[in-house]
C-alpha cells in the first residue's frame, strides 16, 4: 500500500444477504420460543413413566393392592387426559386478531402518514372509528392506535411485541405455551392451570406413602426408588407454583379483568374505572366460560361475545353520545358484527337480560330519529 493513500472500504454486503442473515435468525429465535414447551413435555412424559410403570405397575402390585392400583390408574388416565387436551389447545389456538373492521382503509393509512399531527389526522381517525364500538382511551385521552397494525385497536385489546400483531382481549404472553393469552383460548389456559394443578396434587397425594417408605427404608432397592422419590418432590414443587397461579386468574375471572388491566387500569371516555367489565361474579364467569354449563370443564370454547366489544358496569350517560329515547340502542351491522353505538349499560347488556336489544330493524329506526354522533377523536400511537 502506497503512503498517503487510504485503504478501500470493505464493499457493504448485499441486500439479499441481510434479508437471508434475518431470516435465519427469526427462525432460530422461534425454535427457541419452544423450548420451555418441550421441557414441560418431557416433564409430562416422563412422569407416566414413572406413575403407571414405575409406581402402579411395580411397586402397588408388589404391595398386593390390585384393586387400588386400579383405580388409581383409571383416576390418573383421566387426570392426565384432561391436562394434556386443555394444554394442546392452549399452545395451538390462534390467538384471534381484530376483525377488518377496525382496521384503516389503505386511503385511511395514506391520509394518516401524509398529514401533520392535528386535527387533520383526528379527522382521519374521526371517519375511521365513528362506528366501531370503542370506548376506552390512553392515558392522554388519545384514541387507541396501533401503528404496526395500521388498525384502531378494540377495548381490551393489545399489541403483542413477540407475536408482532394485536391480539383481542390479551391477557399476556406466556412463554411456557408458546402463545398469547387472550380471548380466543383464556377458558382452555384456565383448565390447563386447572388440570394440571390436580394432576399434581393426585400424584402428590398417592405417592406420598411410598415416599415416606424411601426415608425408613421401607422400599426395596430398586430403580423404582429413585423415580417415587423425585416424582413427589417434582409435583409437590408445581402443586405449590400452580396453585398461587391458578388461584390469581381465578381472582381475575371473578373481577372481569386481564393481567395487563391489573397494572393499568382501562381508561373510559369519562374517566379511569378499574372495575368496568366488571359485571358481577356470576355474569363475568358466564363471559370466560359460557352459558352452558356443560362445556364448562371441557377445553371447548364457549366463551360469549365476538373479543371485540364487551359489555360494561358503566351506568353514567357518556356525554360525547348523543342520547336514544326509549332506552334502545343504534346499531351498525356489518358482517357477522353487530357494534353498540354507546357503552352498554345495565339494562342494555345481553349478558343481563333475556330480551334481544340490538336489532337491525332498531338501526334504521334510531338513525332517521337522532343520527350518529361522532366524539372528538385524537391518535396516540400505541403498541
């Protein structure tokens, strides 16, 4: 190299190169996104192991306890039936998206990014959300916006930084599912906590004097020793973690709320009120679980309401709504989705009372009688 002349620069590497480097990286990152779910998996398998060949098998027929062995067997299958069915549906139901509905028309998106922030862009959102049921705001009183998304996000609903998308009534991202929790699969993840909880405590409970037989030396020294031993402490150590966790969104279940609103509470049009979706015991289990009450304990959904719009406890008149006479609702119909034109009150809410209070024949009715009103909107960009 001559002096005084600098080096050539390394030539930058292609595009392509950077796109396959991120590739390459997206799909590592997302085989490691499963490895909490194999460990729990391999938890499961070798701990059938270790009950029905180990422990039944083995050592209660050495006992000469057929028949308990029996029935601990028939007990046990279902236990474990139920605890791998609700945690299968769990991990492999889509979390449910909101619908096209709420999302910006590609004129919307185009407006949005062409106009300064102001009025301008409040106007754009204004003509986007003048049908949709949304009535929670920011902090700042700013609608509700996602900009990855490009969509105006229903109440309850959040944008999942891991699954890069917004997820309907998300409760959070739980890594040993490998999947957001949210309105789509909120009942099977409570049956797994359910299930998986008292898989545990049977197996705690029926293991426990073939355990105490290992430390007075009441068991012959066989391989069978060492799997009674760590299969008790292993589920005496998740009976205690899962019971903390399922007894929290039993907790959650009975106030109507999700874990991201028990860290901030949903702001409404009016004000900061924690306990809005809050609708009573019995109704807010009827919301998660359904109202027939034989799908209750199986990981079939069964939850009400489209994960859009919820019913709310809010009996104050939202002053930026224009009033209905005679206690009706107006409705847009669009598709398989019928919006309320107000918060829901009491009174109005299907989930308290039996008679039908949105129908299409009330829309045409309301909007020749008072028309749409449309409340100040303003964009806070929210992910």
């Amino acid at each position: 190299m001559r002096c005084g002349k600098m080096a050539a620069a390394p030539p930058p590497p292609p595009a392509g190169a950077t796109g396959a480097w991120g590739g390459v990286r997206r799909r590592c990152q997302r085989l490691l996104y499963w490895v909490p779910v194999l460990f729990i998996s391999s938890i499961l398998c070798w701990s059938y192991y270790a009950y029905v060949t180990q422990l039944c098998l083995c050592e209660c027929r050495r006992d000469g306890r057929g028949g308990a062995t029996v029935v601990c067997l028939v007990a046990y299958h279902i236990f474990f039936m139920l605890f791998v069915w609700s945690y299968w549906k769990t991990i492999f139901t889509l979390p449910m998206n909101p619908s096209k509905e709420f999302h910006l028309s590609y004129s919307d998106k185009e407006s949005l990014e062409r106009e300064p922030r102001g009025e301008s862009q409040q106007e754009v959102l204004r003509r986007a959300a003048k049908d949709l049921p949304i009535y929670t705001r920011t902090m700042s009183g700013a609608i509700r916006y996602c900009d990855r998304c490009h969509l105006v996000k229903p109440d309850r609903c959040h944008h999942c930084s891991v699954c890069d998308k917004c997820i309907l009534k998300m409760d959070h991202h739980c890594p040993w599912v490998n999947n957001c929790v949210g309105f789509s699969n909120y009942k099977f993840f409570l049956l797994f906590l359910a299930y998986s909880l008292l898989y545990c405590l049977f197996i705690a409970a029926t293991d426990l004097q073939y355990f105490i037989k290992f430390w007075t030396n009441g068991l012959p020294d066989t391989q069978a020793k060492f799997h009674i031993m760590f299969l008790f402490f292993a589920a005496a150590m998740f009976s205690v973690s899962l019971s903390s966790l399922f007894g929290y969104h039993c907790w959650l279940v009975s106030k109507n709320k999700s874990t991201l609103e028990v860290f901030r509470a949903p702001i409404f049009r009016h004000r900061t009120d924690k306990n809005g979706f809050s609708l009573g015991f019995s109704k807010n289990l009827r919301q998660v679980f359904g109202d027939e009450k034989k799908y209750w304990l199986l990981p079939v959904f069964s939850s009400l309401g489209d994960g859009c719009s919820f019913p709310t406890c809010l009996v104050n008149q939202d002053p930026e709504q224009a009033s209905t006479p005679g206690g009706l609702n107006s409705t847009t119909k669009s598709e398989n989705h019928l919006f309320p034109a107000k918060p829901l009150r009491d009174s109005q809410s299907h989930l308290l009372t039996d008679t039908p209070s949105w129908s299409e024949t009330s829309v045409k009715a309301e909007k020749d009688k008072v028309g749409m009103s449309n409340p100040a909107l303003s964009m806070e960009n929210e992910t």
